[in-house]
C-alpha cells in the first residue's frame, strides 16, 4: 500500500513528465549494441561484462535484445 502523501507526489512529478520506476532498456542502448559488437568479436559474455560493467546475465539479456546485427 503506497502512502498518500507519496501518491500525490507521484502524480506531480507525472504533471511536471517525470515517470516513476527504472528506465527501460531497448536493444537501441549504448551499452547493448556494445555488447552486441564484443560479441561479434568472439568474447565471452563474462569478459563482455567485465568490460562493460554488467554482470555476466546481464550479458546474455542484452544479447538477446534485438537481431545483433551491426548496422
């Protein structure tokens, strides 16, 4: 159950176009399309998220986003 006082809140930062919640990640992101090219390199998806600073599923999650091919 969520106060009313953070209710109201919520709704005037929705009025000034704020959303609540994490952002979303789409196969557009920086950091998919990178992992997607380090993939194409032949890494392995933990070095992939050494080098990016994900977790190892974290990885595979952005590999399965999209196609994978570069444009």
């Amino acid at each position: 159950m969520i106060s009313p006082v953070a209710v109201s809140g919520m709704a005037v930062a929705a009025a000034n176009g704020r959303k609540a919640g994490r952002r979303e990640v789409t196969a557009e992101s920086n950091a998919v399309k990178r992992a997607h090219e380090l993939r194409a390199l032949g890494l392995k998806p933990a070095d992939i998220g050494k080098m990016i600073g994900s977790s190892r599923a974290t990885v595979y999650r952005y590999l399965s986003m999209g196609s994978g091919e570069l444009a």
